[in-house]
C-alpha cells in the first residue's frame, strides 16, 4: 500500500462539503503538491490525515494505518508543520529540538543524535544557541522542519509551509525538501504557489472541497501552457 491513500474521504461543516469525496494515492519517497484557493479544503485534508480532524464519510490510511481506528498510531509516524507550527522563542534552537524530541518520546541517546542530525541536515547548527524568537524568518522555518523530522518520520505533511517568505529563502527551503525526498521520506504539501508546484512530482488541485486535477505537472499541461493557466481555467470549467 502507498503510503497515503484516500477513497471518498469526506468532510461536511454546518451541512456543506469542506472535502467532497477525495480519492488519491500519494507514492512513497515522493511530494505530492496540494494546490487550490483558499477554502478549497486542502488544511481540512490534512488534518483529517494526520488523524486531528475526524472524517464525516470515506476512509484514507496514513503509513497503513487507518485515519478512522488507527488515529494515534499515524501521529506517530508522521512529521506535521502547519501554518502556525509553535516554536518557543524563549528557548534556544537546540533546546527547541530537544522539546519537541522529548514530545515524541525518544530515548536521552536517540534525542542526543537527533539533534545533532537535524542542525546539520537544515544547515543551523552555528545558530544552535540562538534563542528562537532572534532568528530570521527562513531560520526559523528551518528550525520548524527540523522539529517535526526530530522523530525521523517517513511521511512529512507541511501545509503552507512557505507562506509569507521571499523567494530567495523559499527557494533553500524546497532544496532542503528535495534532498531529504531523496532519502525517502514522502512529502504531502500544501501551497499556493505555482513555482513551488513545478518541484513536485505529482499535483492534486482542489476547488470547492473537490479534487479538480490530478497528475504530474507535465501531465497537467495542455499545448505548453503553463500551469496557472491550466488552474485558471480549470476553475472557469468547474464553475
């Protein structure tokens, strides 16, 4: 089984569909790019695959495991960054690693090495002993990935990961997420940004709690359009 799978997954608030029967599969060691305006339903999906939010109809397994019996299990398994991922500005780089290794229960030997392994693979250990709250805004969002990978999850779901950075800074923060990918870790990613769809290796476009598009960037590409224009008018159709 890949290691995300969906099958009508469904979500209703105050009796309309926020996620209206989602069927995918996302496979192992890829990033797969979740894109769609606002309140299309991509946060509700990810929530409801990292077992926070319970599902109205439909099933998905997470790493085998099933959102609907398994909930606790898939939160062991998984790396979660969301838009307001918690750092503790009062607390050092390498003491926020330390925090959040202890949240998932590791041994003091198995925190020791991955400390260590995180300030290297996110390129921060000459900040280690800088409080949080004195980082730069790509810093911290280095730092933020780095607590959710302090488990060595195989699956990571970020959900608008790069939201209100600059290009430089989003830029390093994609080749970090391409090189871990490579070691085979699963990425399930949210953004709004289409540069940032052009590095994923699979698309689900989501408009109005409906999965619209699916594919390869390349796949969803018609006579060399770009892919805004392909989302563009793929929204004109649906509407």
């Amino acid at each position: 089984m890949n290691p995300i799978v969906t099958d009508r997954l469904s979500k209703i608030f105050k009796k309309k569909p926020a996620v209206d029967e989602l069927t995918l599969e996302v496979d192992h060691g890829s990033i797969f790019g979740f894109l769609g305006p606002n309140g299309a339903g991509k946060s509700t999906t990810i929530r409801m695959l990292c077992g926070i939010l319970k599902q109205t109809s439909g099933s998905a397994y997470v790493g085998g495991f099933s959102i609907d019996k398994e909930s606790e299990k898939i939160k062991s398994i998984i790396g979660y960054m969301s838009q307001r991922f918690s750092l503790y500005d009062d607390l050092t780089v390498r003491e926020n690693l330390k925090f959040y290794s202890q949240l998932y229960g590791l041994s003091r030997r198995q925190i020791s090495e991955s400390i260590e392994l995180i300030l290297d693979r996110m390129k921060i250990r000459e900040y280690r002993d800088y409080l949080s709250r004195n980082l730069s805004g790509g810093l911290r969002q280095r730092l933020a990935l780095g607590c959710a990978l302090s488990h060595d999850p195989e699956i990571i779901f970020l959900d608008e990961p790069t939201s209100g950075v600059d290009p430089v800074t989003r830029k390093e923060f994609w080749d970090l997420i391409r090189d871990i990918a490579g070691s085979g870790k699963t990425f399930f990613i949210t953004t709004h940004y289409i540069e940032e769809a052009e590095k994923c290796d699979k698309l689900g476009f989501m408009f109005s709690g409906k999965l619209i598009a699916l594919g390869s960037p390349s796949e969803l590409r018609q006579n060399g359009e770009s892919l805004e224009s392909v989302f563009v008018k793929l929204m004109k159709d649906y509407v």
